[in-house]
C-alpha cells in the first residue's frame, strides 16, 4: 500500500519530488509478475509483428504493462494525489545465471544520478521499486545490475537519444508529448478521426466550443492533470499516439505507411494545399473509397488493404473518444461531456450522468477514488 | 511457510470460497491455492483499488492469437485484466467445420474470487424441478424436437433434492449478501436474508409491464450486491443509489459491494492464524501417497517455482473445465490416481452449459441505464410445469431483464452485433457505414434505449459433450489445454427458440402499453451465434457429476470422487443437469454442504 504523503503547489515542487519512492507489498508486485512473466514454455504466441525475429519479449505476456503505471492516492491531499502516478518497476532475475546482489533504476524521473535500489521479493526472482512521478509526462531510464548498467527486458518502449544512446522509456497518465508521430502525421490523423466522430457535424462543433469555452483554467488544470490541448478536437489523435506506442505497438506500422499514403494521395490529388487542410469533402471521398477497398492512386505494394486500416482507425477513434481521459484521449472528458449534454428530457437534466461513478475530481463519486 | 494442512482447496471462487470460509471458522488449517492475482478493494488498500470504473479494463487493446495448430490463428481478441490471456492458456474448442479454435469462452475470471468477481451477480436458486427431471420425464411421450429419445434417457435427478439443498441455498444468502425479493418465486425458503432492493431503473418499467400483461409473475431479480450493511462479512453499505454504477457485470468492484467470494466470505476469516490464501499459484498436479488417499498438491509459484503442500483433505475448485482438466493432468502423472478416477469412462463427460439467449428492443424514450444494477425483474413462469406440458419442453428456465448492459459508449459500439468476448468489436469494426452523421444518428438511436430480457435454462446433457486434453496445444506451463467438444441437442434449439419468443413477448407487450405489437430488434439463443459451438454463456458445469450410482458419475453424493477417501470437487462440474437459472448461488449453496460433511470427519 502507499503510504507517501505529498503537498506541494506547482509544478516545479512538483518535479523536485518526482521518484520519491514508495511501499508496495509483495501481493501488488506478484499479482503482475506470476500472470505476465512467470511460464516455462516459451514459444513466441505475444508477437503480433512488433518484435524483432531475435526478441525474448515475445515469449512475454504483455510486456508493455512494464512498468506498471498506477493512479495514486494519499488521505491528506486527494487532490494533489490526483496529480501523481505510482510507476514500478520490476526486473526478472535471469534463471540460468546466480541473482544479482544489486538491482537499481535510474532516470529522468529521479533526481539526477540517483540510482533508486531495487528490493528483492522474498524467494521469487523479482526486483521492484514504485516511485512517484507526476502524470503527463515521459521519462528514460535504465536498470543497474551488479554496477551494469542495461536497458528494461521487459519493457519495449525505447528511445534513441540525440546522442545516439538507447533508454528504456515510459510515460505516465495523460500525457500528450507525441511519441510515436510526426507533426504531419498527428496533422492528418486528427483530420481522419474528426471525420469518424459525431462532433464534427455542425451541431457537435457548437457543442465542442461552448464546452472547452466553459471550463476555466483551473478546472482543467484539476479535473484533468497533464493540460490537455483543448484546441485539438476530444484529443483521439493524441490517444492513438500513446496506444501504437504501448498497448498496440503492433499496429504502428499499419499507421506510419497508411498516413505516408494518404499524404501522397492527397498531394497528388490537391497538390496545392496542405494534406492536412484540403476540403472536407476530400476526406469524405477518401473515406468511401476506404471502406469500398478501393482506392485510386493507392499503393497496393506498400499496403494491401486500406479498409481494413479504416476499420482499425475507426476502433481505435470510438474508443479514444469515449475512453478514460486519463488514456489520453476524450479531451476534458468532452466526450462524455458530449453525450451528456445532447441526451436529456423535461425531467433529466441528463440522460448520461457519467460523473455520479467517477473519481473526484474528475467526477462527483464521494467514495470512489479511481 | 507451513505446508501442511487439514485441507486444501484449490480455487477460491464459488465452490472453493465457502468451504474455506466455514472451516477456517471452526478453526481447522485451511490453504486456498489460486492461480489468480489477488485485487484488492479500496477498503483493503486504504487507497486505490485494483478494480476500476474503466471500460478499457473490461475489454483491453487488440491481441492476436497466436497458438499453433488452430483455425483462427492470427484473428484479435480482447481480454479483461483479469481473464487469463488466451496465448498462454488457451481454451480449445472443435468447431463446425471440424477445425479447432481457441476460444476465451468457458474461462470465468482469473482471479481471487473467480468468476464471482466478475459476474453479473444475478443470484437466483434453481427450482425444485431442476433436482428431478429424470423423474418428471420418465413418463412422458410429448417432448418436440426429441427423436431419438434422448432426454429420456439422458436427464437425471440429482441424488440430493432441492429440500436437501434448502438450508444450504439459506446460508448461502445470508453468508454472500443478496438484495432481492421472494414473493411470486417458485422457489419456497424457510427464512428470508435478502436485503431490501433499490428502486428500479426506470426502463425496466417495460418488462413489469410486458409480464403483468402476460401474467408472469414477477419479482425483483435476487443480485449479489449489498444494499445496507451486511453484518457476515463486515461490509458497510455507503447509503443511497451507490451500488447502481453501471460498471457491473465484467467489473470487478472497487468498494467491495458486489458480493464476491474475497469480500463476503474470505476476506473475513483472512486474518485468523489457521487460515492462509496464496494467491498467484497454479496447481499444476495432485499427487497420491503410498495409500488410497491423495495427499500432495503440486503448484508453480508467481516466480515459476514449484512447490508441494499436502492435505488431510483436497478440495478441487478450479471452475468445471480447468477442475476437469487438473484431474486428467494428475492422471498422466500418477497411475494409481488415474487408475481410481477413471473407474469408469465419465470424467469429462457430460460437459454442460446453458441454453441461454433472449430478446432485445429499441425502447421508446430514453434512459440513464449507467445507474443500474445488471437486472431489475425476474419471473419463474416458464418454470412452471403447465408452461412446459404447453410447450412440450423437457426443463423450465428464468427469465429476467438485463438493465446494464451497453449502458457505456465504448460497450455499446464493441458489442454492437455481437455479446460475447469471442467476437467483441467484430460487428462494428466491419460496419464502416457507422461514422460521422451516421455514428450520431446510430448513437441516438441506441444509447439509453436499448432493452434485453434473457433467459437462462437447462441444456440436454449427453455424453459427447465433453472435456478432453488437447492432443497438441499446451498452456505456458508446457501442460496440454483444455480441449472442449460440444454441440446443441435439437431440443436445445427448439428450446432456445420458445424461450427467446418469451423474452421477446415481454417487450412486444412492454414497449407499447400491453398490446403485444411494440417492434423487437433481435430475439434468438446462442446456438445462432457465429460461433455458437464456443459460447458458453459464462457458465461452466458438469464434466464431473455426481450420483447415486458410481457407474453413472465421477462423484458420490457428497462431492467426492469415487474410490477416492478424501478428493473432493465443489465447482460447477459436480452438476449432472445445468438448472434453470444461473449456476452460482446453487455451486456455492451445494459448497456450504459440502462443509458441513468435511466438518463432521475433520
Ligand atoms: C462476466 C460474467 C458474468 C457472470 N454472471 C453471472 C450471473 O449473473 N449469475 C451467475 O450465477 N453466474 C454468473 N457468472 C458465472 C459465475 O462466475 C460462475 O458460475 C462461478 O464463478 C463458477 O464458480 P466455480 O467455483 O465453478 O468457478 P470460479 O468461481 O471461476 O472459481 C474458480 C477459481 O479457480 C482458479 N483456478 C483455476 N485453475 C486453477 C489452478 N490450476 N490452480 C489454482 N487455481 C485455479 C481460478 O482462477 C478461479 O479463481 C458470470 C461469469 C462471468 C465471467
């Protein structure tokens, strides 16, 4: 259980105690590790294309849930609390070599050079320490066995630094630093996710405005920690973003060649406006085309099948939308805000009363606490 | 850590919770082995919990199945947190063509609690009928869509009658914490521990009125959620409409009201020195000693190590398939326990699930269905025996509202087209038509309107319906999977077919004040499904019953194995029919029973 009791105001306070560490008990440690790591048979059944030929992470059942990004919640400042998430790390000792004698982490979450020692769960090979890190944001880091220093073999979000080095990386809640998109690309796939979406029709962008517009700053600021790009319509592209980067890496690729496509079609089709800004009705076209598998100018070598992009895109944007803010995407929760307000009658001031369940602040639960 | 015990029960959802909890109260040594992470409510934290009001958590990220040797190789699945992941444990079923499927049917929650953790929570006891249908069936020669006779020779009575299990269904209640009401059910009680229900969400309006109209006694659907403070187990209720969330059925329960196994009976003795729960251990095998007696249970710890405890007495409670299967699995390893638990051909056999389907319309008006239990009415009409006569049906059946469900935006566009985990999201993904104008107008349509009444009922049991070890497919633990052969007997189909028309009624007279002419949407039983053979409605029974006769079952009539002195099997598995209703409130009634034996010889 976690015991750390932070207050603090800001922003910079906030960084100044980001990787304080704190107590989880074995149970929370093991409830991950025995479901996801512990097996004998090490087939490659977790390989959906996003690993390499040689990567042992295959044989790992979701590894991208390492480390494990939690909610966090202290009694004294439930609000401040709202703003932090618990981060554990956990490191499997090999099994054909003796355990280490020393497992630590280091990284950009931690003050600086701070290696923070890894306890040991008693008779299991696993090492872990939970550190605070505020919500919003993106870190690298590296593991310390027996002074080596090496990247998380579990996890498989990386990042290449500008001097060339590689870090294991992972972000917390909320956060809306692009990661696995261009500008260009973030550009033209929000373009595609407004046309799926109900809120692009006339009557759901009045609604969008006058939504974003009545919210104060410090209502966002609460209710929705890693300030949210409001001017980017319920914020799917940004949900899309964080999910090829961890849960669904494996479709990264059916992204990066599909929005490279449309770009070229688009340039070619409209070569003297920005792919991003061309008519409505150019992505309404490009959109039935799509669905009908059929595509002029397509590529077909590059990608064989663009409805089926479609039909991934459209998953992935529904559920962006309608999905726990804290995934990045239903931007100040318009999403549901949307429903909300557009289903009522005489007696209901809302036929979808979504914030009576949820955690305050984001919702009105008194008891339930996310 | 102490390895000895007077019992150990492997499983802590429905048939294991209860036995642990009362043995462990009488001060014998009790271990509960379960392979599932222990989730653990804000209460137990004093912070967050590890269930959460997250639709991504009920159904995560695409997968891709990628066990060999299967047809549906390389097709995506959803699995919940908490359901095991179906590469590493897959569940394998022979499909119509021949080809085999690894299905996440048949798998309840993977978790401390079970499926208990997970379920819908609808709570109701089988009716006396259920206990005796050989008998009610012997003489008749007026049930359709039976040409070989097989119910006949198929049904059997159950060697304890529903007087017998009476008691235990009282305990139960009392123990578990069940809001609810009793007047109209067919299902006489000597005492009444139902807690009182909230007030209905106002779409079930609808269905009071379609049964009043057709004279179906109704009453409020027995849920396994607390409504007021429930002294057995020390939970508080927090007051007012807080256990109406809409995250129900497939949530787990942050505050610990639904009644699940962990909160209503382990939680409280978890703290008592003769009781310990290792969470995060698989049973991989059981192991005889020298004797007639099994005495060593083998298991991998969370770190994949192996560990042995020994019982005085073993309790298998893995839910029916995998409890089905760890029995063949020691089998392979030990040849006197293979030698004594296939003293005849029936383990396995004789796998059961539900007939199970419904009906389903697009209401008039609209309604916040978030602020809802999973069901509001229920009625024992089509249990009643004229009602069968009628229809020329072997058994009877429940019949109830689900007011929950695709109460969400996300589960109400994943399960658009189709309801079960199998195929989740296929539906919408494949409707590229529902977008922009189109997806508004699709979500005025249906988001709040939707109502479905369901049906629960006893499927034909048969011998080739069954459990077997999957000659090639293994598990992460190098072990064979779970290898399920079923199909639906014609009298299934034709029952399926009479219920969903009942279901269907309801809202026809429901939806336009009485009349009968108010349009339905979709009325059907799982055997229509895509992947019919698979669905298995999240009930998972039989494959081990029990009997008189120790030629005809794998169990005697206190749950044990025959020609075992201490194996005992309290999970779905022991039933030799289905039951009309849903399965859980009868496997944890028929667990307290069983403590009460294993009391007596402890
Ligand atoms: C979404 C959903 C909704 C449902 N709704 C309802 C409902 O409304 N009403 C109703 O009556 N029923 C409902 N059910 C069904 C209900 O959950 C089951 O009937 C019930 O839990 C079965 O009890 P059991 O003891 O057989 O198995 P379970 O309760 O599932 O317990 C079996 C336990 O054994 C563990 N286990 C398995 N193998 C091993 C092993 N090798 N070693 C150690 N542990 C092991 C499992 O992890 C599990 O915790 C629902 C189920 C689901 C999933």
């Amino acid at each position: 259980m976690a015991t750390g009791v932070v207050t603090i105001t800001d922003d910079r306070s906030r960084a100044f105690l980001s990787g304080r560490i704190l107590e989880k008990d074995d149970t929370y440690i093991l409830n991950y590790a025995a479901k996801h790591l512990a097996r004998t048979n090490n087939d490659r059944r977790h390989d959906y294309g996003q690993y390499g030929s040689a990567d042992p992470r295959a044989t790992i059942c979701e590894a991208w849930r390492f480390p494990i990004i939690d909610g966090h919640y202290n009694e004294i400042d439930e609000t401040e609390a709202y703003h932090w998430n618990e981060v554990t790390f956990i490191y499997r000792a090999p099994q054909d070599r003796p355990a280490p004698d020393e497992v630590a982490v280091i990284g950009t979450f931690a003050p600086i050079y701070t290696a923070l020692p890894m306890r040991r769960v008693a008779d299991t090979p696993y090492f872990t320490v939970t550190a605070l890190v505020p919500k919003g944001e993106v870190h690298t880091y590296k593991y310390k066995v027996d002074g080596e220093f090496q990247l998380d073999p579990i996890n498989p979000q990386q990042t290449t630094l500008d001097n060339g080095a590689v870090w294991s990386r992972f972000f917390t809640q909320g956060c809306t630093q692009r990661l696995s998109f261009e500008r260009w690309e973030m550009d033209i796939l929000t373009r595609l996710t407004d046309h799926i979406l109900p809120f692009r029709t006339e009557e759901g962008q009045r609604f969008l405005q006058q939504y974003y517009e009545s919210l104060d700053r410090q209502t966002k600021e609460q209710r929705y920690p890693g300030a949210y790009r409001f001017d980017e319509s319920v914020g799917v592209a940004n949900f899309i973003d964080k999910l090829v980067a961890r849960e669904e890496n494996h479709h990264l690729i059916d992204y990066k060649i599909c929005l490279g496509e449309i770009k070229s079609l688009f340039r070619r089709r409209n070569p003297f406006v920005e792919p991003h800004q061309v008519p409505r009705e150019m992505y309404v076209e490009l959109y039935d085309q799509m669905a009908s598998g059929n595509v002029p100018g397509w590529n077909y070598q590059a990608y064989n099948n663009p409805r089926y992009f479609l039909q991934l895109l459209r998953r992935h944007t529904i559920t962006g939308a309608f999905a726990h803010p804290k995934y990045g995407g239903n931007a100040g929760a318009s999403g549901w805000a949307y429903l909300s307000e557009r289903y009522k009658d005489a007696a209901n001031p809302t036929l979808f009363d979504w914030r009576r369940v949820l955690e305050r602040p984001l919702g009105l639960d008194p008891i339930y606490r996310g | 850590m102490e390895n000895q015990f007077d019992v150990v029960i492997i499983g802590s959802g429905a048939g294991g919770a209860p036995i642990a909890n009362v043995l462990a109260r009488q001060g014998k040594s009790v271990l509960v082995l379960e392979k599932g992470p222990l989730f653990r409510t804000q209460e137990d934290t004093k912070g967050l919990s590890d269930f959460k009001r997250d639709e991504l958590m009920a159904t995560g990220g695409e997968k891709r199945i990628r066990v060999n040797d299967v047809a549906n190789w390389g097709e995506s699945y959803y699995s919940s947190h908490v359901e095991p992941d179906l590469n590493d444990e897959p569940h394998v079923y022979r499909d119509f063509d021949g080809r085999d499927r690894a299905t996440i049917e048949g798998y309840t929650a993977q978790c401390v609690g079970g499926g208990t953790q997970l379920y819908g929570a609808v709570s109701l006891r089988f009716a006396p009928d259920d206990f005796r249908l050989k008998t009610l069936n012997e003489s008749r020669n007026d049930i359709r869509n039976d040409p070989n006779e097989d119910v006949k020779r198929e049904a059997r009575d159950w060697p304890i009658s529903y007087e017998d299990l009476e008691p235990y269904y009282t305990i139960a209640e009392q123990m578990i914490g069940i809001n609810g009401t009793r007047q109209n059910q067919l299902k006489p009680a000597s005492q009444d521990f139902y807690q009182k229900p909230l007030p209905p969400n106002p779409i079930s309006r609808f269905v009071e009125i379609g049964m009043d109209a057709l004279g179906m006694k109704r009453y409020r659907t027995p849920v396994a959620v607390i409504t007021e403070d429930h002294p057995p187990s020390g939970r508080k209720y927090p007051g007012g409409d807080a256990a109406k969330t809409g995250y129900v059925n497939r949530y787990g329960c942050p505050l610990g009201l639904k009644s699940n196994t962990w909160v209503a009976l382990l939680r409280p003795v978890s703290n008592l020195p003769n009781f310990e729960l290792r969470p995060n251990c698989t049973v991989t095998h059981l192991g005889m000693d020298g004797g007639g007696a099994v005495r060593h249970v083998h298991y991998r710890d969370a770190g994949g190590t192996e560990g042995t405890v020994e019982g005085k007495i073993i309790v298998v409670a893995c839910s029916a398939i995998e409890s089905v299967r760890l029995l063949m699995l020691s089998a392979i390893r030990d040849g006197e326990f293979a030698r004594r638990i296939y003293q005849n051909d029936l383990l396995g056999k004789y796998f059961l699930t539900h007939c199970f389907g419904g009906a389903e319309a697009i209401m008039p008006g609209r309604f916040d269905k978030s602020i809802s239990m999973d069901s509001d009415w229920a009625t024992d009409f089509c249990a009643r025996r004229e009602f069968l006569q009628e229809e020329g049906l072997w058994a009877g059946g429940a019949i109830y509202n689900n007011t929950s469900d695709q109460c969400l935006p996300i589960s109400l566009a994943r399960t658009h087209g189709s309801q079960d985990i199998d195929t989740i999201w296929k539906s919408f993904v494949e409707d590229t038509s529902l977008t922009g104008d189109r997806l508004a107008a699709f979500l005025d349509e249906n988001f709040g309107t939707r109502l479905s009444v369901s049906f629960m009922a006893n499927q034909v049991p048969l011998k080739t319906n069954r459990i077997e070890l999957h000659p090639t497919i293994r598990d992460k633990w190098g072990l064979p999977s779970a290898y399920i052969i079923k199909t639906w007997h014609p009298h299934d189909r034709y029952l399926m077919d009479v219920f969903a028309e009942q279901c269907a009624q309801i809202l026809r007279f429901g939806g336009d004040g009485g009349k009968g002419q108010y349009p339905v949407y979709e009325k059907g039983g799982l055997y229509q499904a895509e992947n019919g053979l698979a669905r298995i409605a999240n009930h998972v029974l039989g494959g081990a019953r029990f009997g008189t006769d120790r030629s005809d079952s794998v169990l005697d009539p206190q749950c044990r194995a025959w020609e075992f002195d201490n194996l005992y099997v309290t999970d779905g598995s022991f039933m030799p029919t289905s039951g009309g209703a849903n399965p859980t409130l009868t496997i944890q009634a028929n667990s307290f029973r069983v403590a009460d034996i294993l009391l007596q010889r402890l």
